[in-house]
C-alpha cells in the first residue's frame, strides 16, 4: 500500500517520503521504514507526536491506502502568549490592529 511520510523540521520547510508498505503496517513501522529519525536525529523516537490527517493518533495505529502520516513538532511559544504580545505591538483604539471601522460598527469588527 502506499503512504505518504511529512515532517516539518522548521517553519516553510517540508520533507515528505512517500512509501510502499506492506498491508497492515502501523505509523511505527512506517517511520522506521523512512530513515526520517536518522536525517534528524534530534526526533526522540520514543517520544514522538505522530497524526494521520491531521488527527492525532499513536504509533501502534495500522495504515490504510493513501493515509498521510505527520510528525509533529513541539510549539516553542504559547499561542496565547504569541497573540497577546502582537497585540501589544500593534497599538491600540485607533492605531494598528483598530485603525479601520465601518461606519456604525464596533472598533476591531
């Protein structure tokens, strides 16, 4: 069956290995399979977070036909933090983020 690997070693930089297995195989099988965990030897491979779609799953999961399987990397910063300090350099009432509104709208709408 064939499969398709994707790992993201950096932000706009994207490996992708497409493989054929044998039916049955699992995420596991998979990534041992490709070599990714000896190209980046930083990747734990007992500690990896591995998704199918988009969907996170582990790495006993078997593989259909044309499953996408993804490794995911750790966030370096919260989200939350992240929006909260774009905020703050974008001003606020009238500058940045708020300087447009329609006419008879709420400031950031």
């Amino acid at each position: 069956m064939k499969v398709s690997l994707i790992y993201s070693p950096a932000p706009r930089q994207v490996r992708e290995w497409l493989l054929d297995l044998a039916q049955g195989s699992t995420v596991a099988q998979a990534i041992a399979s490709c070599g990714v965990l000896a190209e980046f030897p930083e990747l734990d491979a007992g500690h990896l977070t591995v998704g199918i779609w988009g969907r996170k799953v582990s790495a006993g999961q078997a593989l259909r036909e044309h499953d996408r399987v993804e490794i995911y990397r750790g966030l370096r910063v919260d989200p939350k933090i992240a929006r909260r300090e774009r905020f703050s350099r974008q001003g606020a009432k009238r500058a940045g983020l708020f300087s447009k509104t329609r006419a008879g709208g709420k400031a950031g709408y």
